[in-house]
C-alpha cells in the first residue's frame, strides 16, 4: 500500500454530498466501492477510513459538482491499471483521473492551502426584466458594463471578513466565522446547449456551510435591486444578523485544491500535485458532462427564475 493522493470529478446530482454519512447516499461511499472493486483496498479495510488514512479535501455540499475533489488514502497500486479499474467500477457522472504519490503524512484537507470553485449562472439571472419575461422584448445583452459592475460587488468579498452572515449556524464570534478570499471574479458570458451562462470563479483558503451560495445570492440581490451594494458591505462588516439568500445549489462546482506549500516544501523528493497533468480530461468532463447537466436542469427546471421570483423586490 502507498500513500496517494487521487484526483476525482463527478456530477452531485442525486448525492447527499462528499462525505460519508449512515444512511445517506454518498460521493465517497461509490467511490469506496469503485476502489476496493479495483483492488486498491483490501475487503478487510472496506468501510474503515481510518485504517486505510482516507481524508477529503472538500465536502462538498449536497447535489453539488467537482472536477476537482482530492482525496488522499493509502492504496493498493499493483498490478498496473488500478485507474483503468476504478473508472469501469464508477458510475455514470464519475471519472477518477489518477493519482500522485505523496508524504506518509500527507493529510488532503488539512495540507490544502486554497480551493477553487466555479458558479454557473444563467445569464437571464441578470436580466431586470427576467420575473414576467415577454417574448417580445429584445434578448438582454450581458455585457461588458455589466460584467465589471459584477466584478466590483464580488470584489466587495474579497480580504479578510468574518462570513457569519453567509453561512448557517454560525455566530459572529466564532473564530471560524473569520474567512480569507483571494479572488472572485465573472467571466464573460458562454453558451451550452443554447443557454448562456457566465462563470464567477472564487478563489478562498477554505468555506463553510453553504457560503459561496450565499455570496452569489447576494451579489444577484444587488444586481436585480432587492439590495443595496451598501447592504451587502453591512452584513459583511455587521455582527448583527442579516438574512442573506442562497442561490441554488445547482451552478456550484469544486474546481480546484491547491497545495501550493506542501508542493513548494516536497518539490525534491515528490512530484508536484495539480490538475495540471489532467487539464485535458478536466476541460472535457466540464464540456461533456457539468455544464449539460446545468443546461438541461435550468432548462427543465427553470431553477434559476424559479429563484428570483423570491427575490424580495
């Protein structure tokens, strides 16, 4: 057996999250079975995280995606194949790219100095006119304009802030309340299977319980005019609680654990861990696989207008 650290994607879809949970149908739970069925864990360890180190770099919330996910165990990597193997035990909506070997105390979550998420929203999100939308009316444009008056309230987030307005359960006094972002910033639009989406890209040390959601919530809340921008500074400067909405769980994706000490402190004796050697296969399950699901769903489901139309506005 070695220390690894592998490097998944799957689409949440009908999972109650990363994280192993009695009784709730699990991320980690299929990838278990898909390694032990691979031979990478021996039946007598199955179910025994602790006998074998496994550790996630991320939970993942609930119906949410990654591209990105690390999990570091200690492996069987003999015979050969052991991807290959893996892969073929996955389910539909999964792809294990590969693995590095890593430091016998090597720890996913803890070594993770930043992690990189992706939320997908559909343009009309940003369309004033998108409540009681009239076929008629010309196409909304998200433009330029709009995409820097985007960029300045999600750089509003960025810094030090203490968050506990934008998660649950947490009081303003709680240390963890305190959160770094690096950056936080939206693309220009793009467009899968006919709907046009943009990405906002955050880039933080670690979030909580559904935070990203909720600065995206809130960032459309400034945009569509339910909230001021000096209303969102307040619930980011205030200990006092505002109620901050969610947006739905839906455009969120993990892209991305960074180990930039832990690469920089092990370059000599270890190779670096990073996507990088899988951004081809990364590139594709995003094309193939994330950003159809997000299609089809919005299509379906008119996730997104179903939640504006809660907007206090």
């Amino acid at each position: 057996k070695r220390k690894v650290a592998i490097f998944l994607a799957y689409v949440g879809k009908g999972y109650q999250g990363m994280q192993r949970n009695p009784g709730a149908v699990t991320i980690e739970d299929e990838l278990e079975k898909a390694i032990v069925a691979a031979g990478g864990i021996s039946d007598l360890n199955a179910g025994d995280f602790a006998k074998v180190q496994w550790m996630r770099a991320a939970r993942t919330d609930k119906g949410v995606s990654a591209v990105g996910q690390c999990v570091s165990l200690r492996m069987v990597i003999d015979p050969p194949g052991v991807i290959d193997r893996v892969n073929a035990a996955l389910p539909e909506g999964f792809e294990f790219f590969g693995y590095e070997r890593v430091t016998g105390g090597f720890n996913a979550k803890t070594m993770c100095d930043r992690r990189r998420y992706e939320y997908v929203v559909p343009v009309k999100a940003f369309d004033p006119r998108a409540k009681n939308s009239d076929d008629a009316s010309p196409p909304f444009e998200f433009d330029e304009t709009m995409r820097q008056r985007v960029n300045k309230i999600l750089g509003n987030y960025v810094g030090t802030h203490n968050f506990h307005n934008f998660t649950v359960r947490v009081s303003p006094d709680e240390p963890s309340a305190m959160r770094y972002i690096i950056s936080f910033d939206c693309s220009a639009p793009f467009v899968v299977d006919g709907v046009a989406f943009v990405r906002c890209v955050v880039v933080g040390q670690s979030f909580m319980l559904h935070q990203i959601r909720k600065l995206i919530g809130m960032m459309l809340g400034v945009i569509r005019g339910a909230w001021s921008e000096e209303d969102q500074l307040f619930a980011l400067n205030t200990k006092e609680s505002v109620n901050v909405p969610m947006a739905p769980e839906l455009g969120l994706f993990l892209c991305e654990c960074i180990y930039h000490a832990y690469n920089v402190r092990y370059a000599s004796t270890h190779p670096p861990l990073s996507l990088e050697n899988h951004r081809d296969k990364v590139e594709t399950f995003k094309r193939v696989h994330i950003y159809p699901h997000m299609a089809r769903t919005e299509t379906e489901e008119q996730t997104m207008e179903n939640w504006i139309r809660m907007l206090p506005v």
